[in-house]
C-alpha cells in the first residue's frame, strides 16, 4: 500500500512535465500524435521507414553546470537528426521518453521542453509522443526519430569500395575541444570557480547542426556511396564505416579540416579532429571520377583520403610519414 501511494505521488510530481514537453505542431505524415495509446503515421508511396535511438544521459552526455536546459534539448534531438542525415533520409517524428529527478526544477524542464522543440520545428519534425516517469537521480533522456527515404535508396555504411575517396562535411573537433576546456576548468576549480563557456564561442558543441539537407542532396545526386555521421569521432566513425564495407583507408592528416574556436578563433590540435566526437558533421565516400563541389547546402566539403583494400586504416602526417590510425573516439563500454 505504502509503495502504492508513494509511485502515485511520483506520478502526479512528473504530470506537468508530460503537458509541458509533449506539445508540437503536427507533420502531414502525423495523422495521430499525442492523446492516443500509440502515434499513427501515414507514409507517402514508394518511401521506407528509417528509425534511430539515442540515450542522453546526464553526467555522460551532459552536465547541468555546464550545459545549459535548451542546449540539453537541443543536444538530445539533434542525436537523432544526424543519424536520419547519415542515410540521406528526411525527418518525420520524434518520441521523447524522460526520466527525472523528483527534485528538479520545473523551469529546468520547459528551457529543455523548449531548445528540443525549436530544433524539431526547424526540420519539420512533429514531437508525437514519448514517456515521463521519476528518476532515483539524474536525468535520463531517450529520443527516438523517424524518418523517411525512398524505397531502396539509402546511403548505408557499406557501399564505400577501393579507390573511393573521402570526404567530410564542416570542421572537427569543435565539440572536443569545448568539453576539454570545461574539463581543464574542472581541474582549476579554484582558479576559475564561477567561469563558464560561452556557447556562441562553442557553437559546434552547445548547438549541433545535424546536416539533414546535405545528407539528402548526396542522395538525391547520387553521390555518396556509403556515409556515416561524425558522432563518435572521425578514428572511430571511419573505423565503423570500413568494417561494414569491408575496406580500409588512407587520410592525409594536412587536409583534415580542423575546427576553430573560443574567442580567438583557435585552430583545434589535431588529436581532437581526429578523435573528438560530437561534432555531427558527415564522413562519406565517393566514386572516382565524381565532382563534388566544395559546398552543398552553404556546407564546406574536404576531400581527405581514400579507401583502399584494407583492412587497416593509415595516416599521412607530413614529412610522408605514415601509421596506422587507431580509433579513439568515442567507444560504449570501454575506458
């Protein structure tokens, strides 16, 4: 009886948290969304159905002192976004499930409600659902998004062949670069006790741009011949993209566009480009003989290597010097 009453007092704590994130403009492809026991949604002829889940974990993927409530919202969303970007895909929904603290402040929860919701009605992308429950501690976020391609077209991480060179999208190592200094500043607690980022100095981090148009004019064009997004970090990423295809690669560490950031505008070290994650920029292959212009959709391309026979991956760094890349990125499970 007790533990009854006790889950019913948790259930009416997080009830306006419910109404207040579950609250978005509705898709054409939404015909039912929120206030049913399931979302229906009616797809156009010819397409298929992509679908991503994401964890945003708090102390993981996020800190509150260091992160703002809409750069959280935002963050989450954006985990998705840049997996249905990877596969050339269009964005159609989203379901959030949240588990918080029952000591959470209420404002925390709308500025989060409303750095998510900003970024779905960017895309047009309906928030149609999800889940609320009480967390023993910290915040638990999960976003699943759908999205939609036509039937067969794609661009998965096993179409990179020999020969095929490869590109990459924006900058690197913005991301990286940010939770390092938030981490140095951790260190010198003392030193800069009430110090915080500036996200506009960070912007790659605190506010991710997951490059859906980009990803869907490579497939439209037929350009790329397989793709994955930069979440893990380039090491990592072109790792994943080379097993799937069955190949490895050569990258020239002096055409790995690195990242500039803080209010000077600092080069990021190289180590960060090639093994920060978070930076939701894409990492595709292309057939020899395709131009690729150097921007699609406002968005600088870099052309940075090559596939090759494999299975190893090599750096070039300069003086032609060569060795093998290890990924280092982001990995679950391993420390």
């Amino acid at each position: 009886m007790a533990k009854a009453a006790e889950q019913r007092q948790a259930d009416r704590s997080v009830r306006p948290t419910r109404t207040s994130v579950f609250t978005s403009v509705f898709a054409k492809s939404v015909f039912t969304g929120i206030g049913d026991d399931c979302a229906v949604l009616r797809l156009r002829p010819g397409q298929e159905s992509l679908v991503t889940t994401d964890f945003s974990l708090e102390g993981i993927h996020f800190r509150r002192d260091w992160h703002p409530p809409e750069s959280v919202g935002h963050r989450c969303l954006t985990r998705g976004l840049s997996d249905i970007a990877a596969m050339g895909g269009e964005p159609v929904a989203a379901f959030l499930s949240l588990a918080l603290p029952r000591d959470l402040p209420q404002s925390w929860v709308g500025r989060f409600a409303r750095g998510l919701i900003n970024l779905a009605e960017k895309f047009g992308v309906t928030l149609a659902g999800g889940d609320t429950a009480e967390s023993p501690g910290g915040i638990l976020a999960d976003i699943v998004v759908m999205g939609t391609a036509p039937k067969g077209k794609s661009v998965l991480r096993s179409g990179a062949r020999p020969g095929d060179r490869i590109f990459v999208s924006g900058e690197l190592g913005g991301s990286a670069a940010a939770v390092a200094e938030m981490r140095s500043d951790l260190k010198n607690e003392n030193k800069n006790k009430n110090k915080k980022l500036n996200p506009r100095d960070y912007r790659r981090h605190f506010y991710p741009e997951p490059r859906i148009e980009l990803g869907r004019v490579l497939r439209e064009k037929g350009l790329a011949s397989a793709m994955i997004d930069t979440s893990d970090g380039l090491s990592t990423d072109l790792a994943h993209l080379c097993e799937e295809s069955g190949v490895g690669a050569e990258l020239d560490a002096a055409l790995i566009p690195r990242a500039r950031v803080g209010k000077l505008s600092k080069k990021v070290d190289l180590d960060l480009a090639l093994h920060g994650g978070e930076d939701y920029e894409l990492l595709f292959t292309v057939r020899a003989g395709k131009r690729i212009p150097a921007q699609i959709a406002g968005v600088a391309l870099t052309e940075v290597g090559h596939i090759t026979r494999g299975p190893k991956i090599f750096l070039w760094i300069p003086r032609n010097m060569v060795h093998e890349l290890k990924p280092r990125g982001w990995q679950h499970f391993q420390r």
